[in-house]
C-alpha cells in the first residue's frame, strides 16, 4: 500500500473508532453510529466497497466485541 493510501486508512480508522467509542460509552445510539460511519469520507478505502447498513453494523458489532448484537 503506498503512504498516502496508508495515511487515507488510518485517518478512516480513526474515525471509526470514534465512532465506536461513542456508541460503547452510549452517547450516541447504534442508528446514529451507522449513518455517521456511512457519512465518513473514503470510507471504501477500508472496508474495500461501498458501504451500506449491513457493513456499518457489521463494523460496529466487530468493534463492541457483538455485545449489542
């Protein structure tokens, strides 16, 4: 992967994972986690498509471990 595809993954990264955190600390509802990761820019760098509700969720679940699955 060339660095600035590296970098461009790491910024999605990061942007998951705050989201993520704000869903497991419950200050934003699994709803409102999935069309923020769906809004994320480049998104498709990470998950390698196009994102829908279904890989959204998915991403959470893996994330949070399926607590809320």
């Amino acid at each position: 992967m060339g660095k600035v595809k590296e970098w461009l993954y790491d910024e999605v990264e990061n942007q998951i994972d705050k989201i993520c955190k704000a869903f497991k600390d419950e200050i934003i509802t699994k709803d409102e986690a999935i069309e923020s990761l769906m809004k994320i820019q480049n998104i498709d760098v990470y998950v390698g498509d196009e994102i829908d509700y279904s890989i959204a969720s998915e991403i959470l679940d893996d994330e949070i471990g399926g607590v809320y699955a």
